[in-house]
C-alpha cells in the first residue's frame, strides 16, 4: 500500500498495536458512565475520581517511563508491559460489582498508558528516518483514530444484537491480547550508539530550544479545554444525545484522513509552520464554537475540529524529536506528555469558570486567543531544525 511506502517496520507495527488498542478501548469507556450508574448504581462523583486518579497517574509515569527507557536504552520491554496492562486490565471490568474495583481497573489501564507512551514514541522516532518522521508520527495517529471509530461502531452492533455490558466489557480482551502478540513479535529494539552509560533525571539535559518549545505549548494547552465543553455547546444548540457518537465519530474519521498529509506535508515545508496553521484552524474553530447558533454549525466545526488535529499531533511529536538528541528522545518525550498532562486539568477549570460566568463566548474566545499567542511565540522563539 502507498500509505505504508517507506515507513519502517516499527511504526507499521505500532501503528496497528494503536489501532486495535484504541479499538478495545473504545469498546467500553464510551459506555463506562452508563455501565457505573445503571449497573453498579453510583453517580457522577465516583465517575470524577475514577478519571481523575487515572489520568493523573499517566501523566507523571510518562515523563518517568521516557528517562527510564533511555537510561536502560531499551523501549520494547516498557512499550510491551505498558500494553499488556491495558490488554489484560479493561476486560476485568465485566466482573466488577463495586465502584472502587472500577476505579482500580482503570488505574491499571492508565498505569499501561504511562508505562509505554513516551518509549513507544522514542521508538518510533528512533525508527524513522529524518525526512518522513512527520509521516511516520502521523500515520500512527491516524490508526489511532481509526481505532477509535471502530472500537464504538463494534459496540453498537453487539448492543444490537442484544449482548449485555458485562459481555461486551469480556469481549475487548480479544484485540487486547493481539496487541501484545504484535509488539512481542513484530517491534524490534532500536539501538543507539551512546557514551555515557546512564541518563540524569535532569531538566536540564534538553535544550533551550526545546524548554522554549515545552513552555509554548503548555501556553496553548491552557486554553485547550476538554471536548466535554464542545459537547456541552452541541447539546445546547439542539444536537440529540442519540447523535453525539455520530458526531464524535466524524470528528475520529476527519482526523484520521487529515493525520497523514498534515504530516508529510511538515516534512516539507517544516513542523513550525504547520503547528501554526493548526492552531490559527483551533482559534477560528473555537470563535465559531462561540459564535455558533445553529445545527449545521456544530458538524461542520466538529468536522474542523479534526483537520486540526490532523495538522499538530503527529507533528508535535516530530518536532519533538527534531529539537532533541537521539540519546534523549524518551526523557523529552516524557516532558512533552508531563507538559500537556499538566495544562490539561487547570486549561478545563478555567474555561468552565468563564463558561459559568461569563457565557460560552467569553470562554470560547479565551481558548482562541491563547492558540494566537502560542502561534506568535513558537514563530518568535523556537527554531527549527536544519536538515
């Protein structure tokens, strides 16, 4: 296939690993609300500590499993425990009859989440030749997001033919357990040539390029509320609850066909200039989520909500490994998802309180103008590599 021409190994493999990782993902935690009110009878506080403990623990295990995998130089074991967690974890579900044994569940999932992300990133960065590292980061995020549209869609069909939570929950250990024979078999170690026998867990083994980079984007992430807030606007235009999947899966479709050629073409032209186009697509999206007043508004921002991503989240990550030294790709890749991870709570809590008080404008167009801010510093303050 032309999709997969020059891509190494690795990241066909990894890509794939995402893929059906994603898909048996999104085979429960869509329904995980419905599964802790209706069958296990608890209310929206548990779900609260549920996600915030889980997301929490991933965050921080990112930036320790990235200096971990460089100290020790070896990605596949973090990448391959990481994913056995999760695969073996999610489906444990459908034997839960209390709301803290949920809530261990899904620290574990994430505990595999924090374990393999920023390895598996370093892999793939390591893996891939300079001149289509763009591509590579993006092709992983499109199977991603292909993921993540099959994943609901296999749910909704066994709902259909009458298959109960509990069942579901047991069959998301099939592409679960396919996942971990991938990277055990498939992904292959990639070596470095490296002096120094061990990595300082020191911020100050990167660049000020990159520190420069980090801080821009925690500037933007401020203002990158949860898609809660999205979903919440739809609901107040009128769009159905029974059409919110629909919804969310255009948004996973456009960012998956968008994923690729936001990738390649930042191997071009270079990561600045498309990080930027995204995010001048982010400001303009969330001026018309402020704006919008009618049905069609909301599909045809949702649909370009998702060319955004396709233009910055395989890109990012390139330029993350453009701005750092193969002998540091994990620890930066570590800082960059500790970065994001961070902004993520306070960027939610800020624009729910202008939402609250100041009406949904005020909040949209405060997202929008940290976007413009961050554009102007990352064109001002970082550089961009030299090939």
């Amino acid at each position: 296939m032309k999709l997969f021409k020059d891509v190494p190994g690795n990241v066909k493999a990894l890509g794939f690993v995402s893929l059906l990782n994603d898909a048996a993902s999104e085979m429960i935690y869509p329904l995980l609300p419905i599964f802790l009110t209706s069958v296990l009878g608890v209310g929206a506080g548990a779900l609260g500590v549920i996600e915030g403990i889980a997301e929490s623990t991933a965050s921080l295990l990112k930036l320790f499993s990235g200096w971990f995998s460089d100290k020790i130089r070896k990605r596949k074991i973090l990448i391959l425990i990481g994913y056995s967690l999760a695969a073996l974890g999610r489906p444990v579900i459908a034997l839960s009859r209390y709301w803290w044994q949920v809530a261990a569940i899904r620290f574990v999932d994430r505990l595999g989440k924090g374990i393999r992300t920023s390895p598996r990133d370093a892999l793939i960065s390591l893996s891939t030749p300079e001149d289509i590292k763009g591509k590579a980061f993006s092709l992983h995020r499109a199977m991603d997001h292909a993921g993540a549209i099959i994943g609901p869609l296999c749910a909704i069909i066994l709902l259909k033919i009458g298959m109960n939570l509990k069942s579901l929950f047991a069959w998301a250990l099939l592409p679960g357990i396919i996942t971990v024979f991938i990277v055990f078999f498939f992904v292959r170690e990639k070596k470095i040539e490296a002096k120094a026998k061990s990595v300082d867990f020191k911020f100050s083994v990167l660049s000020r390029n990159f520190k420069a980079y980090l801080i821009i984007l925690i500037v933007f992430a401020l203002g990158n509320s949860s898609d809660a807030f999205l979903i919440l606007k739809a609901k107040d235009i009128g769009i159905t609850t029974s059409l919110i999947p629909l919804l969310w899966i255009v948004l996973h479709f456009v960012k998956m066909t968008t994923s690729i050629p936001g990738g390649e073409w930042s191997d071009k032209v270079g990561r600045r200039k498309v990080i930027v186009g995204g995010w001048i697509v982010y400001a303009l999206i969330y001026l018309g989520f402020g704006l919008s007043s009618r049905i069609f508004h909301i599909w045809g921002l949702f649909a370009l909500y998702g060319v955004y991503f396709g233009l910055t989240e395989g890109v990012e990550k390139a330029f993350v490994s453009d701005l750092v030294s193969k002998k540091f790709q994990g620890t930066a890749f570590g800082f960059y998802h500790l970065a994001v991870g961070i902004a993520a709570f306070p960027s939610s809590v800020i624009f729910g309180f202008i939402w609250q008080n100041l009406g949904s404008f005020a909040a949209f167009a405060y997202g929008a103008s940290l976007a413009g801010i961050a554009s102007i510093l990352l064109f001002s303050l970082v550089r961009e590599k030299k090939n």
